[in-house]
C-alpha cells in the first residue's frame, strides 16, 4: 500500500514538469518555425494545389517553415517582392515580365509546365466557328492565360486576333460572373473553374495544355533572396518538391484533400486530381528549349527586341542542390 500511494504521489508530481515540458517543447517547435509570405492572384484556382497540399501535410513545417499567404493581383506581387513586403510570389508570368525588363526576379521552381487552361463557351455554340465574331473574357491581354487561349483557338481552327474580341474581365470568378450574364460568349480558365462553368451547362472546347508548353505556376524570388539567404531558399525548395512528390502518389489523400478545400464532390474532384496531374512538372524544372520559347514569346508580348540570356529570368541552380539533398 505505502509504495503504491508513494508511486502516485510521484506521479502526481512529476504531471506538472511533463505538461511544462510539454508546452516548453511546442513552444520552441512554433519558435523554431520561419514564417515566409507567399503571393497568389486567387485562393480559388487550383493551381495552388500544390504549395496547399504541403501546407495541410505540414511537409514545409518540417522544413522549419510557416507559410503566410497575401493574395495580390500579379503586378502588385511585383512591386511586394521588390519592396521585400513579400518572400516570393507564386504567379510566374507577370515576373518573367518584369525580368525581362531588367527587375532582378528570378524563376526558381516550376510547378506546371503546361498551362492548365480551359477555352469554355456558352450552351449555345456548337462548334468553334460559331464563336467568329464573338467576345472572349481574359485576365489580361498579355500573358499565359492570353497565349493559352489563342493556341487554343487556332487548334480549333479559329485565327484568334480576327475571330474574336477579346476582352479584359479580371479574375476566374469574374469571368465566370460575365459568362452567366452573357457579357461574353467564352473566356479562358483554369481548374477547378472550367468543372464550375460546365456544371452551370457551359461547353469545355479545349485544354489548352494540349497546345502549348510554359512555365506557369511555380516560385519566383529576387535574386537578392537567393543570393544572401541560400539556407531558406533551398528549405523551400525541398518542401516544394516534396509537395510535388506527395500529391502525385498519394492519390486517395490529394483527391479528399481537392473535394474538402475547394468544394467539389469526390468524382468531379477525382476528374480534377487527374487533369493536374497532365500539367505537374517532373522535378520542379523545366527543359531549357521550352524555356527559351517562352522568353521569346514574352518578348514579343512586350515588343522588345533586346538579347536577354535565360539566366537573368530563370536559375534552377538551390533546386538542383536542393533535389540531390532530398535523395541523399
């Protein structure tokens, strides 16, 4: 009896030291935790999926980091990572820009290497010809979604500057808000936007991850970033292609994951899961042909005629290393 009542009241009194040690321990974990700001144009788009899967996983917490969203349009993502308000900006294609145009942004990683795009039209066209004539809703003139949606186009057999009009509107949501009140007769979207508008009773005319090859979604930083901060540079880009591993084989759990976050039932989800998978690059990189008819592609958006060498746009040198200590 004396050594069970001596057993308790040791227990007793070592419960506090272990709930101090405890907390001493979570505390020191979220203390030990970097929060990093990352940019995106919309919580909506799929195209987050990737960076969203590893947050729910907590693959960058065991990185030793805490990502923060801000969600900004793609030019204020610009300026925020050039004014150090932000980390790295997600969205590739208005940075490529401002690299291009001597702004010291860097592409680090890739996450798509086809767009993942969709040309959706009202009920009422039956085939691509009766679109001539017709409005057609973008988020910007220039850029990925525009190049998507004219490669589209002129797959369908439609010459896409004499075709059609197309018209600045904003963003997925929107679009879709001006093709339900008829405003235009299609626009350009990504996932899960295309799935949203064809259950509405749109037509999905194409996929536009048939018809060209870029850089869309992935990390851009500023070369200031990669240069005095390597050990949070490369931190992120294990967690990244550990993201990019994880939702490609754990199928079950990303599709669940797809259904709970951006609200579609598990077969339209699972539908979903697979068309990313179509655009999801290998390792994070891109091949260096596709890179360079990218930039030529930008530049031509832009008008500009000067030599601009891929290093001063894209390096893929922290992902490199970063991918050799993953497999070590």
């Amino acid at each position: 009896m004396k050594t069970q009542r001596r057993y308790r009241i040791t227990c007793f009194l070592a419960l506090p030291l272990f709930l101090f040690l405890l907390g001493t321990n979570f505390s020191a974990r979220a203390q030990s935790l970097e929060k990093v700001l990352l940019t995106a144009t919309n919580a909506e788009d799929l195209n987050q999926v990737v960076f969203r899967y590893g947050i729910e996983k907590e693959i960058f917490k065991g990185e030793g980091i805490n990502f923060e969203y801000r969600f900004l349009p793609a030019n204020l993502a610009v300026s925020a990572l050039i004014a150090k308000e932000v980390d790295y900006a997600t969205t590739i294609g208005t940075p490529v820009q401002a690299a291009v145009r001597g702004l010291p942004l860097r592409v680090i990683a890739v996450g798509y290497d086809k767009p993942s795009f969709y040309v959706i039209a009202e009920p009422s066209v039956k085939s691509p010809k009766d679109l001539v004539g017709k409005k057609l809703a973008v988020s910007s003139l220039r850029g990925t979604a525009a190049r998507a949606a004219r490669a589209s186009l002129k797959a369908l057999g439609l010459n896409p500057d004499k075709d059609m009009t197309f018209i600045v509107v904003g963003q997925s949501s929107t679009r879709m808000l001006a093709m339900e009140a008829g405003s235009v007769e299609a626009t350009v979207v990504p996932l899960p936007w295309n799935v949203r508008l064809r259950q509405k009773g749109f037509k999905e005319l194409a996929f536009a991850g048939q018809y060209i090859s870029e850089p869309f979604v992935g990390l851009v930083a500023t070369r200031e970033k990669i240069q005095q901060n390597h050990d949070q540079v490369k931190r992120l880009l294990r967690g990244f292609l550990r993201s990019l591993k994880a939702i490609k084989t754990e199928r079950k759990e990303a599709v669940e994951f797809i259904a709970r976050t951006y609200r579609l039932n598990q077969e339209i989800a699972s539908e979903v899961y697979e068309a990313t998978l179509q655009s999801l690059t290998k390792d994070g990189a891109v091949d260096p042909e596709i890179l360079r008819n990218y930039l030529a592609n930008v530049k031509e958006d832009l008008h500009l005629t000067k030599e601009v060498p891929l290093a001063d746009v894209v390096d893929f040198r922290l992902l490199h290393e970063a991918a050799k200590e993953i497999k070590n």
